[in-house]
C-alpha cells in the first residue's frame, strides 16, 4: 500500500446510477481526488465504473443491507488506501409499490408532488407494504448507520478532515411531520441519542402493523421513505455532535429526473449531484450537523 498525503479517498454508495453516478463523475473531476464507486450489483457497478472510463474511478461492491458486504468494502479501503477521507451516503430505496403506468397516466406536475397535495391522488397506485417499507428503512436508515460505522475508523484517519454526506430528502423534513412528539423527539438535538431514534422506527413500524399510521400522525405521504430520511436527519446530527472534527451534514438534491421518483422529478442528475459534491469537498472550519436544501443551508 502506497500512502499519498495530498489525495483524497471517496466512497459513493449506489453510485452504479442516477445521482450517485454524476457524484461520483464531480468528484472525480476534482485534481487529487480518488473516488470507489460502489454497488449492489456488481455487474450494474462495473458497467457504470466503464462508462466513466476515468482512471481515478474504482469499483467495489456494496449492499448497505448486508454486513458481509461492507466488511469486505472496509478491508478493501484499508488494504488499498490506508484511510478514507469522504463518504457519500447515497443510496436509497423508496419504500413503495408502484403501479407505473396508472402514476404516468395521471401526469400529476411537479409543484403538486412538491407540495404533498399529490398525497390523496396516489393513494391507489402507489402502496406501502411492510416489507417495502422494512427494504427502506434498512436502506436509508440502518444502511446508513451500519457504512458508516464500519468506515469511521478510517475517516478518523483521514489526513484532511473527514467528510460524510447523507444525501437525504425534504419529505424528511420535521414540518412534513403531523405528530408534535414525534417532531420535537427528532428535532431536539440536547436529548437526542440513537436509541431514541431506533425507538422511533420501532413504533413507526408498529403502528404501520396495526394500521396506525395516519391516526398516530406519521406522513402519509410515502410513510417509510418519509420517516427513513427524518430519522437519517436526527441521526446525522447525533453524529456531528459526536465527532466534531469532522463535516458531517445531510443533503436534500432537488426533484431530480431519476429512477427512484419514476421520472417525475425536473432537475439533471448534474444539478442534483451538486449538494453532494460542495459538502462532500467542503473546507475546514465549515459547518457541521446541518441539513442542506440543494446547496444552501436549511431548516431540518
Ligand atoms: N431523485 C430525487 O428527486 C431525490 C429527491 C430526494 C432525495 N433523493 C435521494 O437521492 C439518493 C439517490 O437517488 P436517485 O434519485 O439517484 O435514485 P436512483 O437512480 O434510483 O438511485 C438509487 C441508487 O441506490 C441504490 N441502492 C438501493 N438499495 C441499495 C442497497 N441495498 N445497497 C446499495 N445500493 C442500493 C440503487 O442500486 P440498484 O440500481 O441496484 O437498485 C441505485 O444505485 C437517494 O438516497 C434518494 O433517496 C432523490
């Protein structure tokens, strides 16, 4: 292993398309910068790595789902580059089935998705299930927690200042939330703890069991992947709090063209990577346990 000061190491999670792929491609256009492109599926990920054809652009599978999986991605980032100086939590899952047809065929536009007006619409074609919603919360939440646990000894060994971007959504914001006790457990930064975040998700999924979830003031607009982006906020700044030598903050990218929203978002995969790519690359002394709306600081 070669140990070079001035580069810096990037990991990208799902990064075989959409989003992560142009984060990737951003990144990787940076002098210095060499970034792992990550997947599930590794003929999906050394497809996109070709596609690229850049020679600082690695391959390395990873399912967040799947412990083994990340081990394997850390033993590999050890053995090549000794330490980690950027994670770019990307990945996601929406939580859902969709009826994609029936959602086309309504042409609901943009400001009405954006508002959560199209809540009502969509009840029909596009449902929760609760193994749906454990796939998203497995995802966006515990995926999360468990790449980042097993990099954080690396990014501690970071000679920059580690960065961690959790790309998030505004359906995880706390407004969007109609349940005050649920919004003030999330929001209060002095209390909050992962296990009370845990516990959060443990009754959201409760009550998604016994069909509590609009009584009990969950979002009813997509209720997992709501939930799964609220919790990776909370979480995100317990871990900013805990390590505050590092930049760690979490990312809405916009209403992006992608696969994850059946193409309904406006903005280019280029316009949504550029949250990413600015937190992921942000100077020292720059602020920590923030949320982000594209590139600006916003309320979580
Ligand atoms: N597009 C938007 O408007 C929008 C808005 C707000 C937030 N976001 C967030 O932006 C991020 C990127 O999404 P996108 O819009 O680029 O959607 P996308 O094109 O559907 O990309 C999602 C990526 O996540 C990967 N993935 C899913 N489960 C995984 C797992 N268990 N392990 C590893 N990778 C996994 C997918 O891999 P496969 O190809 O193998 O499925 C894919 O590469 C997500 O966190 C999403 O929630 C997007």
């Amino acid at each position: 292993m070669v140990v070079h000061a001035t580069q810096r190491y990037a990991v990208v999670t799902g990064a075989n398309k959409g989003i992560g792929l142009e984060t990737v491609r951003q990144l990787a256009a940076v002098a210095g910068v060499t970034v792992v492109l990550t997947a599930r599926d590794v003929k999906r990920g050394t497809d996109a790595v070709a596609s690229l054809a850049l020679p600082n652009v690695v391959f390395h599978q990873l399912d967040v789902q799947d412990s083994d999986s990340i081990r394997s991605l850390v033993d590999f980032i050890c053995a090549k580059f000794g330490r980690l100086d950027i994670l770019v939590n990307n990945a996601g899952a929406s939580g859902v089935i969709v009826d994609e047809d029936s959602l086309r065929a309504m042409k609901i536009d943009p400001a009405t998705w954006l508002s959560g007006q199209a809540m009502n619409m969509i009840q029909g074609v596009i449902k929760t299930s609760y193994d749906k919603a454990r796939e998203c919360l497995n995802t966006n939440y515990y995926g999360v927690k468990r790449v980042t646990e097993g990099l954080l000894p690396l990014l501690k060994l970071s000679t920059y200042g580690a960065r961690i971007v959790n790309v998030s959504s505004l359906r995880g914001e706390l407004w969007r939330i109609p349940n005050e006790q649920i919004r003030k457990e999330l929001g209060d930064i002095e209390t909050l703890t992962e296990q009370k975040i845990d516990g959060i998700v443990d009754k959201f999924f409760h009550d998604l069991k016994n069909d509590m979830l609009e009584v009990n003031g969950w979002s009813m607009m997509l209720p997992a992947y709501s939930i799964s982006k609220a919790t990776l906020n909370a979480y995100t700044r317990v871990l900013a709090k805990n390590y505050p030598n590092m930049c760690i903050n979490c990312v809405h990218p916009g209403y992006v063209d992608t696969d994850i929203n059946w193409h309904t978002g406006t903005l280019s995969v280029e316009e949504g990577a550029k949250g990413s790519v600015l937190l992921a690359l942000l100077p020292a002394g720059s602020p920590t346990g923030r949320y982000f709306d594209q590139t600006e600081v916003a309320k979580f």
